[in-house]
C-alpha cells in the first residue's frame, strides 16, 4: 500500500527518554497477533474517519484501534489525531469488558504532551 493513500498516517508516541511503548508492546507478541493489530492500525490510516467495530471514541480527542486476537483475546490501542497524524499512545490487552482507569490514564497524560504546542509531533508536516 502506498503511504500517499493514507488519509491520516500512524506514528508511535515517543518519551522524552526516546522509548517507544506500543511498538515495545508490539514486538513482545506474537507474529500472528502483530499482524492483526498491524491490519486494524492501516484500517484506519487508511480509511479514517471511521467507527465500529474497528475504532471507537473514547472522548476528548482519545479514540481506540479495536482487534479481536486469536484464542479469545482482545487488544486495543488507543491513539489521538495530531496534525493529521494518528499518534499510537498505548496498548494493552483488555481482561474485562470496561478499560481500566490506570490504561486511559495513562494514554491521556501522554495525549497531553502530544498536544503541548510545542510538542515536535505539531511540528511535523506531511
């Protein structure tokens, strides 16, 4: 697929230290379950804006990637939309039907320093 195409190209949240959390969650799984995530992330770079089942909003510009993974289990990462960007802030497998507290948490404060004005991610042009 050609990155042209996307209407709205992933790129993963980096600390100030450089980590890059969701693509360290990504490569600790399986290759069959980076896969599947892989596919609903282009999903949505390639189709946004778009809803169920794929990505819901979890309000106040925090939307999730939804990938149901083989052997019953259930994946989500949540992202926020920067300059055209969709900013991967965090991943997890869900174990109940709600999404932690601790997991939203935690992708909010670092939607906030996404957000900062002067946050290199509102920086970067396509």
């Amino acid at each position: 697929m050609d990155d042209e195409l996307k209407k709205m190209p992933a790129r993963f949240y980096r600390s100030e230290t450089g980590a890059e959390p969701v693509r360290e969650w990504l490569r600790d799984l399986d290759r069959k379950d980076r896969l599947a995530i892989g596919a609903d992330v282009a999903t949505v770079e390639y189709g946004w804006p778009l809803g169920m089942p794929t990505c819901r909003p979890l309000g106040a510009g925090l939307w999730e990637v939804r990938s149901d993974l083989a052997t019953n289990r259930i994946a989500r990462v949540l992202f926020c939309e920067v300059s055209g960007q969709m900013i991967l802030l965090h991943g997890f497998m869900k174990k109940s039907r709600k999404t932690p507290n601790s997991d939203l948490a935690l992708a909010r404060a670092r939607q906030k320093e996404v957000d900062d004005d002067k946050s290199p991610y509102r920086q970067h042009v396509r």
